[in-house]
C-alpha cells in the first residue's frame, strides 16, 4: 500500500527568484546591437520582478593622445555617456524604478565582470555579432565574460 505525505497547510513557500538583478551592457556606438540584450532583459526583469542595470565601459585614454585632447576629456566622455545611457533607458519600455544605468572605464569585459560583482547581478544579458574566425581564435569580449563571469550569462546573438 502507498503511503501519501500531506504538507501542511500553513508552511510557508519561499519564493524562488531566479534573476532579480539583470545586468546588460551595452556599447553605445552601436545601440541597435544591443536592442535584442534590452528587450531581453525587460521581459526576464518582469517575469522574475528584477531590475535592469545598464553599463557602458569608455576606453582609457591612450597616453600618447593625451596631449591632443581637451584636459577634461574623460569627465566629456562620461557625461556623455550618461546621456546616452538615460535615453537608452527611457526607451527601453523598463518602468524607471527598475532601471539604472553606470559607467565605467578601463577594459570592456573587466569592467562588466566587476560590475556583475558590484551589484551582485544573478545574470548578464548582451549582445554579440556571429563568430568570426579571427574570435575563435583571438576571444571576444563576451567570450570573456561567459569564461569568467560569476553569474550566468545570456548571449543574445545578432
């Protein structure tokens, strides 16, 4: 004879939530790349009532170019990019209290790992062109970040 277990009816299920802090970054010369990683991102952020987190890495500034650029250049740079970022956000369809934007300086895919590590994101959602051969080869940023990342990575191919 079978015997059946009864679960009481006032224990409590904690609910899972799988990615409540979605980061995606995002490379602001080619924001039409990134619009499969944000629509992405906004479904996932809704589905498990997480937050979204954008980010775009600016390039250190070469030493040699120093020189030939404005003293303020890196603080142009950001401002910019904040910019950028805010209507990115705007337009992403993410309602504003669940959203947020960064950015950081340095190399791309350090950045967004340290990032990822900063915000405790449970998943990274972004972009990437089709392999070429020389990124087999060679590695991609995104290939960096799926090797290394501490959080599951979502690729969005484009």
């Amino acid at each position: 004879m079978k015997k059946r277990v009864r679960l009481e009816a006032d224990r409590t299920v904690k609910e899972v939530q799988m990615f409540k802090s979605i980061l995606v970054p995002i490379d602001l010369t080619d924001t039409d790349l990134a619009k499969p990683a944000i629509a992405t991102a906004a479904t996932l952020s809704q589905t498990w009532n997480g937050v979204v987190r954008l980010l775009n890495v600016l390039p250190m500034t070469p030493v040699m170019l120093a020189e030939y650029v404005p003293a303020d250049f890196d603080v142009q740079q950001r401002a910019t990019s904040e910019e950028a970022l805010a209507i990115v956000a705007r337009e992403s369809g993410i309602d504003a209290s669940r959203i947020s934007a960064a950015v950081r300086q340095g190399g791309i895919y350090h950045e967004v790992l340290e990032e990822a590590a900063a915000i405790k994101a449970d998943l990274i959602v972004m972009t990437s062109h089709r392999p070429a051969m020389r990124t087999y080869f060679l590695g991609s940023n995104a290939g960096h970040v799926v090797r290394y990342a501490k959080c599951s990575v979502l690729v969005v191919r484009h």
